[in-house]
C-alpha cells in the first residue's frame, strides 16, 4: 500500500493541489491558491520527469513552489490594496467616504465606498431625501455592515465644532483689526525733547 502511495505522489500532489485551487475560487482570499500552487507545480514536476519521484525531492519541490507562489501572491495582491481594502468589522466603515451607485433614498440605494474591503459596494439609505447617482457621500451609521446610513458630503450642515471654529476666526479678525486701527491712530502728543524746546 505505502509503495502504491509512493508511486502515485506526483499523481496524488497535482489533484490535492488542484482541488485546493477549486477550493480558493469557491471563497477567496483563503490563501489556499498558494498551497494549492505549490502541490500542482511539484506534482506537475512528479509527473513529467519520473526521475524526482523521491518523496523529499518532492518535498523539497513543494516547499520552493510554495515559498514563491507566497511572495507572487504578496507582491502582486490579487485581491488589491496590500490589505488596506480590507475591513476589520463594520464600525471601520463609519466616516467613510464613496460615491452613489444606485439612487439612495430612504427605502432603497447602493454605495460604493473608497476604502470598503473586497467587495466595496454596500445597500444605503439615507437620513432624508434623496441623493441622486454620482453624488459623493458619507458614512454616518455602519448598521452592522449589511445596510449603511450615508449622507450626502455637500449637505453636511456645520456642527458646533465649526461654528466655534468660525466664531474663532472672526475674534482674531476684529483683534487684528482693532490693533491696526490703535496702530495708525494719531496717539497723545508726544513730550518734546530738550533740542526741540531751545530752539
């Protein structure tokens, strides 16, 4: 039976890793495309020069394939982003920004979002009214990632924070202008000096 087992190796490698492949077209972003890649390729090896049939050549074969299928599949990231499009939970997605795919309004619409992971397009309503297709938007309840409340960037109305901001800068105005107009203002006359009295 071992010898069987032994004979077949490359035979065995090449399904195991085409059904891993399968597998990661199924659900991607399993990783398994790696493994998967690394057994096809010393099965494949296995199969086309029957000299390496030795189980630790293709041992050995199988960890090379596989350490250079793991630094393409980095270096290329087939699934975008060096990871940064993907999100941890949907609390990540609050204050996000996107475009509107589908007319959202308070009932129905779609969103895609910049930064919303390998499938960034998300079902959305709105708070109020309806924002038209192309509009840029903002990401104000994640609703637990299935169903967003976004709004609309340009109907955004100033919180507090900005009117304090803005009331800030109109005081540093008005002292400016006070401390200008105290500046060009003719003050007390001067005290004459002693050269000035002689003469």
């Amino acid at each position: 039976m071992l010898e069987l087992l032994v004979g077949n190796m490359p035979l065995a490698l090449l399904i195991a890793g085409l059904v891993l492949m399968g597998l990661e077209a199924i659900s991607p972003g399993a990783h398994l495309i790696v493994i998967g890649v690394a057994l096809v390729g010393a099965g494949l090896i296995g199969v086309l020069v029957p000299a390496v049939v030795n189980p630790f050549i293709l041992a050995a074969l199988t960890l090379a394939i596989g350490v250079g299928a793991a630094y393409v599949y980095r270096e290329f990231d087939f699934y975008g982003g060096k990871g940064t499009a993907q999100t941890s939970d949907s609390s990540s997605l609050a204050g996000a920004t996107g475009y509107v795919t589908e007319t959202v309004t308070a009932r129905e619409g779609q969103v895609k979002l910049e930064e919303g992971g390998f499938s960034p397009y998300y079902s959305a309503r709105s708070t109020g009214g309806t924002i038209e297709e192309g509009e840029e938007v903002i990401v104000l309840d994640p609703g637990g990632g299935n169903v967003l409340t976004v709004e609309a960037l340009g109907s955004i109305a100033e919180d507090e924070i900005d009117r304090a901001l803005a009331e800030g800068a109109d005081d540093t105005d008005d002292t400016d202008d006070t401390d200008a107009v105290d500046e060009n203002s003719p003050s007390e006359p001067e005290a004459e000096t002693e050269t000035e009295k002689s003469s």
